[in-house]
C-alpha cells in the first residue's frame, strides 16, 4: 500500500492556515497577541525615560531653531514678522534690529511674553515706517547670542481680508479658474469627430499639458519648502504629499477596476478617468489660488487685467485635457460637464479665500505636492487608455501630441510671470 502523505494540522483543506495554531498564541485570545508588543514598548519607554541612562553623556545644547516663514505688512507703519522656533527647547526674543538699528517690538500669539515654546509660533510686531519699494533688513536676537534675519523685498501694503475682497476672490477665481476650463471643454465636439489616431493624439496632448502643471507645481513646491518650518520637514513634506496624492488616486483607480471586473459598465467609461483628470487640475488650481491669494495678501502682486488674461489662456487649456478621456464614448448629460468644470476650475477661488486669509507656506507646498501626485496618477491612466484601444504611446505622433501640450502650456505659463 502507498503510504499516506501526512496532512498539516495548521492547513485548511482550501490552502489556507487554520486560526488554531500550535504555539504561544493557541490559548490566549488573538487582541491580546495584538496588543502585547505595544504594551513592552511603553513599559521600556518607561524604563528608560526613568533611569535616563543618557544622563552620563555631555552632549551640550541643541542649537536654537527659528524660522521666520513670511511677513505681513498691515500698514506703513507696523512691519509683523511670521516666525516659528522648530527646536525641542524654547527660545527667548530679546532683541530686534531693522537696518541694523535696534528697534522696538511686541511678540504677540506666545503667550504674552518673549519666549516660545517648542513648535510654537508667534509674530514680532514692529511699530517701524517703511517706504515702499525699500528693501528691510529685519534680525531676530535670542536670548543665547544667535541672530534669525528676514529681508523684506520691495515692501507693499498687505490689504485686509474683509467681505469686498472675498467676493474679488471669488470673481478672479470665476475668470481665472472656472471660465476658461469650461470654455476649453467646448473642444469637445471636435474632440469627439476625430480618428481614433487623432484622437490618441488629443489625449497625448492632454497628457503633455498635465504633465508640464505636474514640473510647474513640482518647482514651486520645492521653493515653498524652504520656507517651510524646520519642524515641519518641508522637503518630506512634499514627498508625502505627492506619494500620498498618488496613491490615493491610484486606489480609487484600482477600486474602479474592481467595479468594472464586476460588470458596472460605468465605471469602465471614460468619464470616470475624466473626474480623475479634474480633480488632479483641481488640487494644481487650488494652489494656484493659493498663490494668488497669498500674494495679495502680502502685498506683492497687483491683480490688473493682464495678469488675469495670463491665467485665462494658462487654464483654457486645461478643458480638452478634462474632456478627451469621454471623446470615444456617448456624450454624458450635461451635469456631468458642469461637474467636470466646478471641480477643475473653482479650487481656485478657495485657495484664494484660504491664501489671503491665512497664508501659510506649508500648506502651498502640501497642497502642490498633492497636485504632482494626483497627476502622475492620471498620466498613467490616460496611457493605458491609448494602449486599451490598441494605440501606441510612444508613436511619433503622440509624441509630438504630448510635447505641443508641454510647449503650449510654457507659452502661456510665461504670460503669468511676465
């Protein structure tokens, strides 16, 4: 007789491991197993932090950490400095200097003194005319001997944020953002006429466009992030945004395949990859708006007419990006295009709200790393639809598709900074 191959207690006859194991764990309940090593990390926490065994080692110290993130100029008489100590001791501000000439100051937000705490931040007040066009000088002594120093360059009034400017904000993000991504989705019956060729063509160049946003939002991200706080990691913040953004879409992507494996034909579409477009120029607008509200807010921009026209032709051609994805399908009701458009365009008029209402460099570097992110996602789904309708990526003409995206954008990118 041929002998019986023994059978693994632990398997379960479909493959998998029987929740009876043999061991430690068979009789003790499996939330107790879960919270075990939590429990030894906290009692040799404890121990440690009581018999401080470090206590014999002199290592000095820690060097003060002070950022002085941005300013804000209310008046021509009062200069307020933004700062925040990143280090693990406080820090006490004894002494101002403006032009090198020790001036008085008021700290405001720690508490009613000089001195903030860790991760604390405050404004230093300073009752000090400037001219405008002037460069400052401004230097932060503390109490240990070290010096913060901020220039302010070509200083301007910051205006208050009052109802009439909420409503300019909301009708610069009206002509900035939303109008000109609805006014490029009007592409879309021409879009919808072409070759499949011309069509993959037409993606290619959405792509090219989404891709130079995704360098464009890169660059300022990464400026953004020097002006971060220290304790904030600004580089890594960047890093967590775009990863975290990509991910996120790359999950909603990956929760669609599922549907679409199930037979929710819906969710196979094109508008689904059309949604995730907008929301992608949605997070990139929304620092936009962002950008546009902290300028006003701090005084360095005038929002005249040119500038507005720069963003116009910058985001008209962002709505065939948004609307391509749906060009070799039925067309959707018209609720959809409206919603396409809300959500592409008017980030833009709430990031200018949030911009010149509490500026805030972290939040514009977090908000354009999630807009890198959100995009590289995107890209790879608007490839694998050309590939899904048995195009090339790599054609000459979609090449040359996705650079006239690229180009394009530049052009017009260079209206803005002019």
């Amino acid at each position: 007789m041929a002998e019986e191959t023994p059978k693994d207690e632990n398997k379960t006859p479909n493959g998998g491991v029987n929740s009876q194991r043999k061991g430690l764990g068979r009789d003790i309940p499996r939330w107790v197993t879960a919270l075990l090593p939590l429990v030894l990390f906290v009692v040799v926490l404890g121990v440690f932090m009581l018999t401080s065994p470090l206590a014999g080692i002199d290592g000095g110290e820690p060097l003060p950490d002070v950022t002085a993130t941005h300013h804000t100029l209310p008046d021509d008489e009062t200069v307020v400095v933004h700062i925040t100590n990143n280090g693990p001791e406080q820090v006490t501000i004894s002494q101002v200097l403006v032009d090198d000439a020790y001036w008085e100051f008021e700290i405001r937000g720690a508490g009613g003194d000089q001195t903030l705490a860790p991760r604390e931040s405050a404004r230093v007040v300073l009752p000090y005319h400037w001219n405008p066009g002037w460069d400052l000088d401004v230097a932060l002594l503390l109490s240990d001997g070290a010096k913060v120093e901020h220039v302010i360059e070509a200083p301007q009034e910051s205006p208050g944020f009052g109802t009439d400017v909420i409503l300019t904000f909301a009708l610069i993000g009206l002509f900035v953002g939303v109008i000109p991504v609805v006014i490029g989705m009007f592409w879309f019956p021409f879009i919808r006429g072409m070759s499949n060729r011309a069509l993959h063509g037409v993606l290619l160049f959405a792509a090219g466009v989404l891709g130079f946003l995704a360098f464009d939002a890169g660059f300022e991200s990464l400026e953004l992030a020097e002006r971060v706080p220290g304790a904030y990691e600004g580089k890594l913040l960047v890093v967590v945004g775009a990863v975290g953004a990509l991910l996120l879409v790359q999950a909603i992507s990956a929760w669609r395949d599922g549907r679409a494996r199930d037979g929710d034909t819906r969710a196979s579409s094109g508008l689904w990859i059309a949604y995730l477009v907008a929301l992608s120029i949605g997070l990139h607008n929304f620092a936009e708006g962002l950008a546009i509200g902290s300028s006003f807010a701090l005084g360095r921009v005038s929002l005249g007419a040119f500038l507005v026209i720069g963003f116009m032709l910058h985001n008209v051609t962002e709505g065939p990006a948004v609307v391509a994805p749906m060009a070799n399908e039925a067309r959707p009701k018209l609720r959809h295009f409206g919603a396409l458009g809300v959500i592409a365009g008017a980030p833009v008029i709430l990031g200018g709200w949030v911009g010149g209402l509490a500026y805030s460099p972290t939040v514009g570097a977090f908000f354009l790393a999630l807009g890198v992110g959100a995009i590289v996602q995107v890209n790879w789904e608007i490839f694998g639809m050309v590939r899904s309708q048995s195009g090339r990526v790599t054609s000459a003409t979609n090449l040359l598709a996705f650079l006239a995206g690229f180009a394009i954008m530049y052009v017009t990118d260079i209206f803005i900074v002019l």
